[in-house]
C-alpha cells in the first residue's frame, strides 16, 4: 500500500500516517526501512531548521509494482 501511495508523488511520514490510520508508527517505520533497504522507495531527507523527510518511488519499485499487478490478474484467472 505504501509503494502504491508514493507511486503518484512523494509523501512526508505522517501523511503516510494519516493514509494509513490503522498502521502504528513503529510499523510504518519498520515498513518504510524494509522497503528502503529493498531499493523499492527512496528516503530524502530535506535540511530546513526542522528537517523534512519524504519517500518517493524507485525504478525498480515501479517496475516491481508492474510484476505485482501481473501475479495479481494471472491469480484471477486461476
């Protein structure tokens, strides 16, 4: 549900968090760090006088999304 959220534009944690209400914070940080270290999202932390962080999609999120949604129609069809 995350790669689907970041798919369109980039979005700062509790925004996450908010689209997610179910989700706790501990869960989403869990989430966001396996999907960071799976190269699927991109963490970019802005420098302002409170930093800003944002996940966005990656190449390879976009294309593993792309092998998702193909497992997920031939799985209809079973």
């Amino acid at each position: 549900m995350i790669v689907l959220l970041v798919l369109e534009t980039p979005h700062r944690f509790w925004a996450l968090k908010r689209s997610i209400p179910d989700i706790t914070e501990k869960m989403l940080l869990a989430t966001l760090h396996d999907l960071h270290q799976a190269a699927l999202i991109v963490h970019e932390k802005i420098p302002w006088k409170i930093p800003i962080s944002t996940y966005s999609i990656t190449e390879r999120g976009k294309r593993a999304l792309i092998v998702a949604e193909s497992m997920a129609e031939l799985w209809k069809e079973l």
